[in-house]
C-alpha cells in the first residue's frame, strides 16, 4: 500500500497545512516567495505564473499537469510517477487549493499506460482517505482529480496541444494562441505545469519558501532531478542542487 509508506513519512503534510492554516493567496506567495522556477523547460517563476490566472466570478478553473514526458534521454517524471506517486497528488491538490480549482488532471503519454494505472490506484487510496473528493479535511474545499491517458504524440507535450487531446480533439497546438491563464482548456482559466513542479511546490508549503530558497543559487533556487543515461557507469536520477556544473554531475556518473 503506497498509501501507508507515504503517510508514515509525512506524506500529506503540504495539503493539511495549506488548507487548515492558509489562505488560497497566502499559498501562491509562498510558492512565489520560494523562487521555484518550473521544472519543464522554459524555466518561468511559478508562483508568477500562477498570480497571472484569470479569475472572473462564477467561472470555473483548472490545474492540469503536463506528464507527457517525451524528450529522449528523461525519464525523471516517470521515476516521481512510479515510486511516489502520492507526492504528486500532494502537489497537485495542494496546487489546486491555491488556484481555486475544483477539478484537476494528470495528462499522461500514452506509452506511459502502465503508470497511470499506478496512478488511479494512487488516486483511489487518496479518496479512500479523505484528501480527494468533497469538503477534503472538513473544510470548505473540494477537488476531483484525473488521469487522462494520450495517444502518444510528441507534439502533445506542448501545451495548446495538450489541452487539444484532453478535450478529446486532434493533439495539434492550437492557431489561434491564447495563454491558458486566460483560455485553456475548455477556454476557460488553466494552469499548466510539469510534474516536478508540482511535487517541488508540495515540499515548499510543507518546508517553507524561507528554508527551501537555501538549497541552490540566486535566481535559481532549490533542487533539481536529473535523468542520466547512456555510456558512463553509474546512470539513474541524481537530485542536485542548482549551481552544480555537468562536469561535477558527470563525475558523480564516471
């Protein structure tokens, strides 16, 4: 049972202090205090990203995390996936509760198939006990949370693209371009962010932005997961601190 491993270290903690303790703003400053910096490949500021949501009354938000892993040679989001999936699902609700999104999804590349049933049985044990579904932890706050399996397609790992497949169409980026904080999916107010990103966003609000801008360099704090593979000995996932160069990376490796 992931569940119970993931509880007994302290899993969960990001959601019970956000949610009993602060404020939906209060979340996203913390994030942005932090400096977290996403962990796909543009390298934006987080929680800048997610001040910029729209917000009109009565309309509804969503937080849809990009897990279309497909560049050659990564594979530290499916490592996150397969060993400790809890954290992000800690990081997703988490997220959600910041943003003021009730339903939330996990898009995932179809030769992923495997772990996204690790995934649903991840997701079905945080419902079983309470950090899923209505009023989660007798607040006020609720969320549903999904996984959406793709076809496959490189493409998709762009965003417009993505938010194309999960609506159910073509995985093509859309021609006429909107930001997703304004028009996403269902042309309504998304936030889209990689699975790195969302599980560094847990450990933030459980650790504090004070304590977690530490780790690393200015303007690039915190840590970083590195997928290394190919003719060197030692290949897997290497957590580093920011401001590690390739030649000390690559002597951890030989």
């Amino acid at each position: 049972n992931t569940y119970e491993v993931y509880r007994k270290n302290g899993g969960y903690a990001s959601v019970e202090k956000a949610v009993k303790t602060m404020t939906t703003e209060a979340v996203v400053e913390e994030v942005k205090k932090s400096g977290l910096r996403g962990r796909g490949g543009a390298g934006l500021p987080t929680g800048m990203k997610w001040s910029f949501l729209a917000k009109p009354p009565g309309v509804a938000r969503y937080l849809v995390c990009n897990a279309d892993e497909s560049e050659p040679g990564t594979f530290k989001d499916r490592y996150l996936m397969e060993r400790i999936p809890h954290l992000l699902i800690e990081g997703m609700i988490t997220s959600s509760f910041a943003l003021g999104a009730n339903t939330s999804y996990i898009y995932i590349r179809g030769e992923y198939f495997y772990v996204a049933r690790i995934l649903e049985q991840a997701i079905d044990e945080a419902y079983a006990n309470g950090w899923l579904g209505k009023n989660i932890l007798g607040s006020d706050y609720s969320l549903d949370l999904y996984v959406q399996v793709g076809a496959g397609a490189y493409i998709c790992g762009e965003e417009t693209a993505l938010l194309e497949s999960l609506e159910g169409k073509r995985g093509e980026p859309r021609t006429k371009w909107f930001f997703p904080v304004e028009k996403g999916y269902l042309q309504l107010p998304t936030i889209i962010n990689n699975v790195e990103t969302f599980c560094a966003a847990a450990r933030i609000i459980e650790m504090g932005a004070d304590e977690y801008s530490q780790l690393g360099i200015p303007g690039s704090p915190g840590t970083k997961l590195i997928s290394v593979s190919g003719d060197c000995r030692l290949p897997g996932i290497y957590e580093i601190e920011w401001g590690m160069t390739v030649a000390e990376l690559l002597e951890l490796c030989e």
